[in-house]
C-alpha cells in the first residue's frame, strides 16, 4: 500500500490503463509539455516521457478536439479528454450535449462511446469563468454518466472503470482536493489522500458508500462538500446529533438503494452541493427523496448550496459564497429540530 494524493492516483490510473490497453490515449492543453507541469494540475506530468504518441496536446479549441476525441471513440479508440477548467465544457457543448451524449441511442447501441471527459470544478481564487461547478447543468443530459470522486481511492478506481466502461464519462474533480504540489499547490486545499493498493481495482460506476454512520440525520454530499460534511458531522456529536454521511460518488447513475435506506433509518436528509442552489442536483436528490419516502421523512429535506450568483473573486466573497461547514450543521439541526 502507498499513500497517493487524488493527482498522483489518477496519473497511476492512466499510466496503468495505457500500459494495460493501448487504445486509450489522452488528449488536452499542456498535458505532454516536456518540463511542463501535466496539465493545468500536473494529472498528466510525465507520462509524456513513456507514452510520446498518446499524450497528445491540442489547439486551445475545446469544440474541435471534444470532436476530435468522439470520432476516435467511435472508431474504437479509449480517448481520456482533459479539460483543464471545467469551465470550458461550455465552449464544447455542442459536441457534449448533441453528439457524444446522443451518439450511441441514435444509433441504437450500435456505436458505443467510450470517452472519458476530466474537469476541474470548484471555487479557488479564480474568478467567475474558472471557478464554476457545472455538475447541474449536465446532470440533465440523458446519455453521459457522470463522477465525482472525493479520495484519491475513489479518483484512481473510477477512473479505471470509467475508461473501461462503453458509454461517455464526464469526471469532475475539485482543484482543493488534488493535492498537486509545487507550483500548482492550492491555497485551501484540504488532504484527500488514500492508502492505494498495488492490485489492480476499480470502484464501480453508480455506487455509493457510506464515509460515516449516524441515526438521526442523512448528509448527501460530494467532491469538496463531502469532507465539510464531514467535518460538520463532527461538530453535531457535542450536540447529541448522529449524523450519517453518505458520498454518491457518482451521480449518473445515482446510488438510489444506498441513499434511499440511509434516509428510511434517519427520517431527514440533507443534501450538500457547492453549485448554485436554483436548477441544482440536489434539487432532483430533494424532489426524488420527498416523492418516495414521504412515508419516512419526519422533515423536509433540505438543500445547502451556493447563492444564485457567479462565483465571485474577492477571497472573502468566495469564502461566504461556497457553503461551509457551519452551514452545513446549521441545515442538520434544522432538520432534528434544534434550531
């Protein structure tokens, strides 16, 4: 067992998966400049130097090589398209939204996709245009699964099973959790490191996992939220308050069977995204939730998310902006009851 930051484990996945197929390839800006940092958050840092022909770099045109990786995808080729903000899906929504998510059902599952999308989300001291969390808007898109890993274990193992998997993967990874050093260390950033076996190993598409058990609350959140829900859990114990936190790691598909018992056990959910809070995925988590368990739920479910606004650049602001843990344990006890 080694201990690996979320950068180093999904550099060992691709290095693992390349030496164990040669289809795959990956493909995005500055991914393979020698002496370079391996993509904006060094993902990629010396893979060049084994694998010359299949870390490719491209024009700064997202909907060119968004194209680009679907017509290898679809002539049988596993590429690994790296975004360096996700930010950027937006300049390639026309390739996402009606080509790669519609390309497999149009043809009646004749033609598979097997294209794997990684992009940076999450509010760090870059602005409105390089601080967004698009997860919502794609979350709507029949046709792409989609990831969201918040260990290195989990970036490592859903990444392999994400490059072997048939259909478009979307894997958003938040900038505080990769760990990157040097150069591309992230003020904030919290550990999100792992213990990774030698072995090799996947975590499965569309399951869930339970980071910590409780009985009188269920907190559902991801990514960067998940270790605030975490750290919110914590504060609750002094209070009396048992809080159960659970960690979709995917949200297309979503792990409906672990979520739905942890809520029928605790009778109030809580579910966490940084995104905004209009049009969020936790939107359709509360709706689903309230739908079919109203015979459990002895409260409303209730949403923590960011206000309605783009994500602002003053440090503070986006400290008040990004949902925290005080926050977090705040919409808890609203939920027991000890507001």
């Amino acid at each position: 067992m080694a201990r690996r930051t979320i950068a180093e484990a999904l550099r060992e996945g691709l290095r693992e998966e390349m030496a164990r197929d040669e289809r795959v390839f990956c493909m995005g800006e500055d991914i393979g400049i020698r002496g370079g940092w391996g993509g904006a958050f060094t993902v990629t840092l010396g893979l060049e130097k084994d694998y010359r022909d299949r870390i490719i770099d491209t024009p700064m045109s997202e909907a060119g090589f968004f194209g680009a990786s679907l017509g290898a995808a679809m002539m049988g080729l596993r590429p690994v398209v790296d975004v360096q903000y996700a930010d950027f899906l937006y300049c390639a929504m026309d390739q996402v939204v009606n080509q790669i998510a519609k390309v497999r059902y149009m043809s009646g599952g004749k033609i598979t996709v097997p294209l794997v999308m990684r992009a940076p989300v999450g509010a760090t001291g870059r602005g409105a245009q390089h601080g967004q969390n698009p997860e919502a808007l794609l979350f709507s898109v029949p046709g792409i699964m989609m990831v969201v890993p918040a260990t290195a274990y989990d970036a490592k193992g859903l990444l392999k099973a994400a490059i072997r998997d048939d259909n478009p993967v979307l894997m958003f990874e938040h900038k505080l959790l990769y760990g990157s050093k040097g150069a591309r260390a992230e003020s904030g950033a919290v550990d999100a490191s792992s213990e990774i076996p030698p072995d090799d190993y996947v975590v499965p598409l569309g399951k869930g996992i339970v980071r910590r058990e409780g009985h009188d609350v269920t907190i559902i959140a991801t990514l960067l939220m998940m270790h605030r829900a975490l750290t919110a859990a914590e504060q609750l114990v002094s209070e009396g308050i048992s809080a159960e936190v659970i960690d979709p790691r995917s949200l297309v598909p979503f792990d409906w069977d672990l979520v739905k018992a942890s809520v029928m056990k605790t009778s109030r959910a809580v579910v966490v995204e940084e995104g905004p809070r209009q049009g969020g995925w936790s939107a359709e988590i509360a709706a689903t939730l309230g739908e079919s368990l109203s015979d459990y739920l002895t409260a409303p479910v209730i949403r923590v998310a960011s206000p309605d606004i783009p994500v602002p650049f003053s440090p503070p602001m986006e400290n008040f902006y990004r949902p925290d843990a005080e926050r977090i344990a705040a919409a808890a006890r609203k939920a027991v009851g000890n507001t």
